[in-house]
C-alpha cells in the first residue's frame, strides 16, 4: 500500500534517536487513563494479519477530546519494548484539505515529534504512551494544535520494508463508531473440584498447580473478572458439594458480590442423572447458601431441560447460539488451546475477535474459557494481564446474563456434540453383591429403590452418594472404581426405611464357607447400625430424635471415591479397591478385611476373627452405642465421624471439636454432637483444623495439619492399645 514520502521525517528521527533520552512508554507499569476508553470513542476496526509482523498490524483506532488534549489511540495485534515498528499519523483539518497536514512521527526509539510539510514543528509537543501491556499506543496533543473536527491517517511501518505495512485512512474525528462487535462469553466447568480442603484450597488459590505448575485457581478468576469488570460464567459451581467448599474457603460473599453485580452467570446444574433430581439439589443448595436461583442451566447431557429459558452444553458448532423451542442453547468452548498468556490473550484468540467484530453475522460468538483446572485463564499472571486486556478493548462486548438471554441465534438445528454419559463397566466384588453385573442393571436397580422412598435426609444422603457415583466422567478407571462402592446407597435406603418404622433388630445373614456373609443390622428405636463381617467394621451409624433421623458415622466413599494415587486403585478387590479411604469405624489398621464369624444377641452383635485373637462386641445402649475390644495383640483403629453431612452441603454451617482427657466430641455447634470416650489413647483430627489457614493462598511449604486432607464434612478418632479396651459413642 502507497503513503506519503517521509525521507525528511525520518532523517531527523535518526537524529533523535542517538539522544539519551527515554522512550515515550518508558514507564516501568502500566499507565493508568484519566477514564477508560468507551465503544464511542472507537472510531475504526480493521481485520488481523494483513502486516507482516503483529506489531505492525492495525486493529482499531480511536480519538477523543480530553479537557485541553485531543487524543488518538491505536491498538496493534502484539507489542512489545523491542519491536522495531514506527508509527505515522496524518491529520488534516476537516473541510481545508489543501492546508498542510499535521504529521506525528513516532518512532520505534526515541521521543515522538511533530511535523508540519517535513519542517519540525515547535508549537506542537505531541505525548505518546506506548503500551505493551494492553498494546495500545496513545497520543496526545493539545487541543489548540488541532481544529474541533478532522480528518486522519495512520501508518505503520517495519525496518524491512520503506513502504507501510498497515494503514487506516481517512478517520473522521467526528464519525460514528462500527455498527459491531466481538461478542465474548467466558465460560468454565469443573470450577471448584473439591471433597476435601486441601484439594479446595488448591482449586481456589493453589501453588504448582494447573497448566504452567504455577500460582492458579478459581478466586484468581473472580478477583480479575471483578477488577476489571468482565463477566464470566462459572458453569458447574451451584452443585452441593462446590458450594459447600466455596463457603468453608470464605468465597460466597465475593461470589454473591460478583452476582448482584452481573458479573457472574451461575446456571443450575445438571450434574448427574436423574437431572430433576440433581436440578432439586443444585437448587437447594444455592437457596442454602443465599445465591439466587437461575434462568441458566448447564447439562453434559444432550436433554434439553424446557423449563429454563437457556441451556449451556456442548454443541457441535460453538460460534453461535442456537433454539430448540422456548429454549436458548449456548455452546461451550471448542477446544483446551492456549487462550489465555502473562501477555494477554493469544494471538490466535485475538484473530478470532476482530474477526468476529468485523463479521457481517450478527449472531457470531467467540466462546473462550473450558476446564478451569486445565486452563490458563485460572493462572496468576495470565488472568490478571487476559482480563485487563479484554476490558481495555472495547470493540468487545463480553456477554453478561441479559445479554445471552438477547443473544441472536443461528437458524441452524442445533447438534448436541458428543458428551461424558456414564457407560457400562464391569462391576468386581470380593463378598459377591454385584459379581457378573455391569454398571448400568446395579444403577437401574438401584434407580429404582431411590425414586420409591419418601423424601428424608437420609434419602436426600442416598441420591447424593448415587449422583456421585454415577455422575459422568470418561476416565473408565474411575468409573470401575465408583462401581465398588454403589451397594452403599441401597444402606442408606435400608437407614431410611428404618427412620420410618424403627424397629428393633440385631441380626446378620448364615455364614457358610461357600457364602459369604454380608452387611449385619443392629437397630434400635433411636439407632441403626450397620455392621461388615469384612474387619467387623462399623460402616454406618445413625441416630433418631423428634427432628429426624441424624447421620453420624460413614464411609468416606459415601462422598468421595479416588482418593489415593490411581497406579493403586485396585477395583478387583471391592470394597478395598481405594487405598486411602476410611471404609468404616473400627477399621483396624492389621486384618482390616479379614473376615470375621458372627453371633447375635439382645441388642448385641459378637464378631471373632478367624484365629480368635480378636473380638469384637457391639451392644446398643440407652444413649448411643458400646464397642468392646478383646484383643490379644496391639490394636490400631479408627473412627471416622461423618455427623449430619446434609447440613454441610446444603446450608452454612459450623462444626466444633471439643478434646479432653478420655474422650473427644464432634458435631455441629447448634446441632448433634456425638462424644467417643474411651479407655485407649485417644486422638482426633477434623477438618476444621485448617480453617486458620485458609485467608491465605496455597503454601507449598507449609504443613498443613491432618484434618486439611479429611473429606469433608469428616472427623477421624484414631485408638491405641496394648490390650482390651471399650468405646463408648453417645450423644451429647
């Protein structure tokens, strides 16, 4: 492209750049604006990759008067201190083209001048900031200089070639910004992956973590979003179990903030099957914890849910928004590229916007974000420089709630993309529950039991531990190591059942050495015990008072399952298949899985190892439950305390312990609390224990206490001895 010969410019600019001077950019931070640039002051948009460096390439410019400053801003793709380029810049008063024209030389080195026909100009002392940050570069001059209305050029040019590289002609001081722009939507999932607080610290504000092993997580997206004032829609974050971690992190007020201030869009969730039911928690738990409920719903499935007014999911075209009835579907990002850099945005994405501003399609989108634990845009570096890019270009228009639900869409049917859906896998068993089962006849029989029983907490525990070990997700080794731990939701139905009509009971299946026993049950009018020949465990324990039926002991698969390093889950061996979980009270830390013959008795249950080295004795009594040690070697066992795990998830709530000499007591402060007394040495973890630490970020080199790798909402007793002792759980 042909510009005006500027031989006599650039022989003085030679001059000028010997100087020791500063660069006019040679500001060691960020320049601040008196007021950020406005889509009105967007005076023309210019399509990406048309010069042959990114520094040289014209993206938009604008002009604005400033009190006594006219100022013109020009934004490239890329800049950086060491790009070569220069810049021109031509104004002529509007209507008096035949007067000399203002010429503004900016050099790649050096201080801007001013020149009137080639001649230096010392009326005019033009200022520029070069901005590498948001790669921008600004000019100002005074106003006198300058008449109310003209006309510009600008030009940039590189050491290779004399000619220009890119150009915008013909500007008008006065013209109307482009009729478009880029529409953005900042869209992410897995937003707060956490069942226990280490793993929630770390999916908030954790260190060597996420794509660059740096400084990442999701609070590091809500302080740039809520700086720079871009909207951003945090996809699976009302699920029960986020919600709950983001309230024990202390993020619900930030998170409510953002909200009341349209700067976050948080649909329902559809985070398993049933999606009805799953819509019922992911609603109550929202309600719990003061969120507002949604016009919004996201879903891996490919059901349109009708009762909402849009659906995000993922679609098979992600650049534009579609409609199945009443029903606005969103689409997710395409692909996990690189989106997000300590420079701004990619290059690429920076492509893909202008290319949508310029886009003669009303209805393109550009959908950034994905995976937050796998996406840069969590980084510390790269989300503070990526949203404060975003907000300084205002030729993008990132779309808030109202502005989706307003969103043009494509006359296009919408093709849902393939989705993670729960597939059939193997179900292994070593006591022969679901031995030649696959996973989908275990959950349809299942399925079925859940959608019989009347709405209990202990129904609202089963669906939850069913949605949890059904929920979708393509890792098949995970799926084979969730299968282990489904015939605990039908233990929690038996629980609930129990609640109904409570009946006493203490009995356990035959034993035969051809088949072996499972789970025994020893209930009361006030307690329900569920008991494992398997160790002589103590898997579930729940407690019946005038306000309902009260949880108070469990196994950590009930909420989580995969805990330990995957080269060790082992789904072959059952219950057993995850390592790290706590399986139950009285887990003995040798002959944990051996299995036990068992007698009953009034309100009692008698196991002894096969060896009779050890038995077990467990007898309800008027305020809890007695468990009686007969050991001829060292004992090492734990009690894990899973106390009302309902209000955990579904409201704000504070758990206490209180320690003394021969006993330690657990619960909720304004609720039931259970006390374990014992004649063993004693010693209990929660975790609450890593609250104090928690205002601050992940820290690599602290240690942390015991209770911060606890699922939540667990408690851990761990008991000593060198010979018999009892224990004694009751209610405070």
């Amino acid at each position: 492209m042909a510009g005006p010969s500027l031989q006599a410019v650039k022989r003085l600019s030679l001059l000028v750049a010997l100087l020791p001077l500063l660069l006019a950019v040679g500001c060691a931070v960020p320049p601040t604006a008196d007021r950020p640039w406005s889509y009105a002051d967007l005076r023309a948009l210019l399509p990406a990759g048309d010069a042959p460096t990114p520094a040289a390439d014209i993206l938009a410019v604008y002009t604005r008067t400033a009190g006594t400053d006219l100022e013109i801003r020009i934004d490239l793709l890329d800049v950086s201190f060491a790009d070569d380029t220069t810049i021109d810049v031509f104004l002529t008063d509007d209507g008096n083209f035949a007067q000399r024209p203002l010429a503004i030389h900016i050099p790649a080195q050096g201080l801007a001048q001013a020149f009137q026909a080639g001649v230096s100009s010392t009326e005019v002392q033009p200022r520029v900031i070069r901005n590498p940050w948001l790669d921008t570069v600004t000019i100002r001059l005074n106003r006198i200089a300058v008449s109310d209305r003209y006309r510009f050029d600008v030009y940039t040019y590189t050491s290779q070639s004399p000619a220009p590289a890119d150009a915008a002609r013909g500007i008008a001081s006065d013209g109307a910004p482009p009729e478009t722009r880029a529409a953005l939507l900042l869209a992410f999932w897995d937003t707060l992956p956490a069942t226990t607080p280490a793993q929630a610290l770390r999916s908030w504000n954790g260190a060597h973590t996420g794509p660059n092993d740096g400084r990442h997580g999701l609070q590091l997206i809500l302080d740039a979003a809520e700086q720079n004032q871009v909207p951003v829609a945090l996809l699976d974050l009302k699920t029960p179990a986020s919600l709950a971690a983001l309230n024990y992190l202390g993020g619900t007020a930030q998170v409510s903030r953002m909200m009341e201030r349209g700067l976050l869009i948080l649909p329902d969730v559809v985070y398993g099957s049933p999606a009805a039911v799953a819509l019922n928690f992911s609603r109550r738990a929202a309600a719990g914890f003061g969120l507002p409920a949604s016009q919004f719903v996201f879903s891996p499935y490919p059901e349109v849910q009708t009762s909402y007014l849009a659906q995000f999911g993922a679609l098979t075209d992600a650049t534009h928004a579609h409609r199945s009835g009443g029903t606005l579907l969103i689409p997710l990002p395409a692909a996990d590229a690189v989106q997000a850099t300590d420079q701004g945005p990619s290059l690429d994405v920076r492509r893909q916007l202008v290319a949508a501003a310029l886009s003669a399609d009303p209805s393109r989108l550009v959908v950034l974000g994905g995976d937050l634990p796998r996406s840069t845009w969590a980084s510390a570096d790269q989300a503070a420089a990526s949203f404060a890019w975003i907000a300084a270009h205002p030729w993008i228009r990132v779309l808030g709630s109202q502005d989706l639900l307003t969103l043009p869409f494509s006359g296009q049917p919408a093709a849902p993309s393939p989705s993670p859906k729960p597939a059939a896998f193997p179900v292994y068993a070593v006591d022969g529950r679901a031995t030649g089962w696959d996973s989908a006849r275990v959950q349809s029989a299942l399925l079925g039991e859940l959608q019989s029983q009347p709405q209990t907490s202990l129904t609202d525990s089963a669906w939850q531990a069913y949605l949890t070990l059904t929920a979708p997700n393509s890792d098949v080794g995970l799926q084979a190591l969730r299968a282990q731990y489904l015939w605990q939701v039908r233990m929690l139905l038996a629980a609930s059942q129990w609640a109904e009509h409570p009946l006493a009971q203490a009995r356990c299946p035959a034993f035969t050495e051809d088949s072996p026993q499972t789970e025994c049950i020893l209930a009361n009018d006030r307690f329900f015990a569920v008991l494992e020949p398997e160790g002589a465990r103590l898997t579930y324990l729940f407690y019946l008072d005038p306000t309902g039926s009260h949880q108070l002991i469990g196994p950590t698969a009930q909420f989580v399952v995969g805990l330990s390093d995957p080269s060790e889950w082992k789904p072959e061996t059952g219950e057993a298949a995850d390592p790290q979980g706590i399986p139950g009270a009285f887990t003995d830390d040798s002959g944990t899985w051996t299995l036990y013959r068992s007698a009953t008795g009034p309100q009692a249950i008698l196991f002894t190892s096969p060896d009779g080295r050890r038995v077990k004795a467990y007898q309800l009594m008027e305020n809890g439950l007695q468990v009686t040690y007969r050991s001829q070697d060292p004992v090492n066992t734990r009690i894990p305390l899973a106390v009302d795990p309902q209000v955990f998830y579904f409201r704000p709530s504070t758990y206490q312990a209180s320690p003394a000499a021969n006993s330690w007591t657990w619960g909720l402060s304004d609720g039931v609390q259970v006390v374990v007394t014992t004649q063993a040495a004693l010693q209990g973890e929660g975790f609450i224990d890593s609250l104090p630490f928690l205002s601050q970020p992940e820290d690599p080199n602290l240690d942390y206490p015991a209770g911060h790798y606890l699922p939540f909402p667990f408690a851990v007793i761990t008991l000593s001895a060198d010979h018999d002792f009892e224990v004694r759980l009751s209610l405070k």
